[in-house]
C-alpha cells in the first residue's frame, strides 16, 4: 500500500486492487474512491460511505483534481511493486 495525507485527506493506494485505476480518500476516517480519467471518460467520485457529508465529499474530489499527478505516481508506484517492477533501495 502506498500513503499520502494532503490536505488532512489520507489517499491510498492499494496493490490487490481492482479496476478502474482508482485511489481511496480517507474523510473523517470514512472511505471515498476517487477514479482516475482516461481518454475515454473525465475522472470521477466512485462508491463512498453515504456518512460522508456532500461537502466534505466536493473537497476531497477538489484535493484530489488538483493533485492527480501525484497521486497518479503513488498509484503506478504500487502497482509496480505489485507487479515487481518496483525499484529496490
């Protein structure tokens, strides 16, 4: 799994994951997925705890545009140490 908190929202990515490339935001401990775009469709809020508050849900997926590039990186970096293509220190 990789981590990172922007913001006071923990993103994660997780390398048994399933399709679409997508990153889990973490908002008052409750879970939200956020999905990556691709050519084909604009990314997008996937399933979420129905606790989370329409607000908070409208920051996170802000956060989450705004930082798509790297949270894209932590997303490839975990897959490729899934797959063992991850870079040993």
């Amino acid at each position: 799994m990789g981590a990172k908190t922007i913001q006071g929202i923990r993103f994660n990515a997780y390398s048994n994951d399933h399709d679409p490339p997508h990153i889990d935001a973490e908002v008052d401990g409750m879970k939200m997925k956020m999905i990556f775009g691709s050519d084909d469709a604009p990314p997008e809020i996937g399933p979420m705890n129905p606790r989370i508050k329409s607000n908070d849900a409208k920051r996170a997926f802000r956060i989450f545009l705004a930082n798509q590039g790297r949270l894209r990186k932590l997303f490839n970096e975990t897959e490729d140490k899934r797959k063992g293509n991850g870079k040993k220190s």
